[in-house]
C-alpha cells in the first residue's frame, strides 16, 4: 500500500511538472515567428514587444524628414558609420545606398531589430556574413529607431558626406 502512494505521487508529480513545462514551452514558443525569406525560413525573437507583423512590408513612397534626422543621429551614435556609409562605399559592412533596390523594407527593419537572429537563421543575412566576415551587434533598437534609421538611408545619408572626416 505503500509503495502504490509513492508510485501515485511520482505519477501526480510528474504529470504536473510535465504541464507547466508544457505551458512553458508554449510561452517561449509565441514569442519566435517563423518568416520566409527568399523562400528560406527564419525564426525571428519577438519577446520586445513588438511583433513582426506590425512592422511595415513596404518601403515608404518619400522619406520623414523628421524620422530621417533622427536616423542620422542614431546612424552617428549607435556606431552605423563605422561599419556602413549610405553611398560611399562598402566598409566593415556593406554601403547602404540602394537598399530599397537590395531588400525589402520589413527584411531591412528585421536587420536593425534581430540582426542575431536573422544572421542564424536568413540566407541573404548569412551570405552577407560570410562575405563580410563581421556580425552585425544587436543594438537593440526600437521599431521607431529602426525606421529613423532606414529613412536616413532612405533619403540617402545626405549629410553624412559632408562630415566624411568622421567616418
């Protein structure tokens, strides 16, 4: 009789860690999206908030001449210039200009929010990697940030030659 308690209790014990470990899972399991990219799927981590259904697909007609200097401010100190230059040339990373030709406005977004995720998981983002031999840092920008961001690049890093000294 004894033993069938302790064999009942293992049983009710395990039952239970198995659901919350279940409910667990599928918690962690909301906050990924699976994405298609060039027909190749990505797993991108959207616990920030936000999720990639939110972010727009499509490139903007014209550029925000706020969003675009605000982007030219974040360009400057979250260290873009270092790495890129909107119409000068492939550094550290590649040149920005033309981006819009290059990639999709939400792939572009998905580079400046998950730069991590879309360089496990992307083909275009691990080619990039691998010719360039550099992973791009997480900066965790916001979504607004990363639109800053693209409209800068968007309106074609205007002033960003005129302070070409501080590449």
């Amino acid at each position: 009789m004894r033993v069938w308690r302790v064999i009942v209790s293992v049983a009710v014990v395990g039952v239970g860690a198995l659901v919350i470990l279940y409910f667990f899972m599928e918690r962690l399991e909301r906050k990924t999206v699976r994405l298609e990219f060039n027909e190749e799927p990505a797993v991108v981590d959207t616990s920030d908030n936000w999720r990639v259904e939110d972010l727009p697909e499509r490139w903007p007609e014209f550029f925000n001449d706020s969003l675009a200097a605000l982007g030219e401010e974040l360009f400057a100190t979250r260290g873009c210039r270092v790495c890129h230059t909107v119409g000068g040339g492939d550094l550290v990373g590649p040149d920005l200009a033309n981006l819009r030709k290059r990639a999709t406005y939400r792939w572009s977004l998905l580079m400046l929010l998950k730069p991590d995720s879309m360089q496990q998981y992307d083909s275009t983002a691990r080619r990039l990697l691998k010719e360039y031999g550099v992973q791009m840092p997480n900066q965790k920008l916001t979504p607004q940030e990363a639109e800053a961001i693209l409209h800068y690049v968007l309106k074609g890093g205007r002033n960003q030659n005129s302070n070409s000294s501080g590449r």
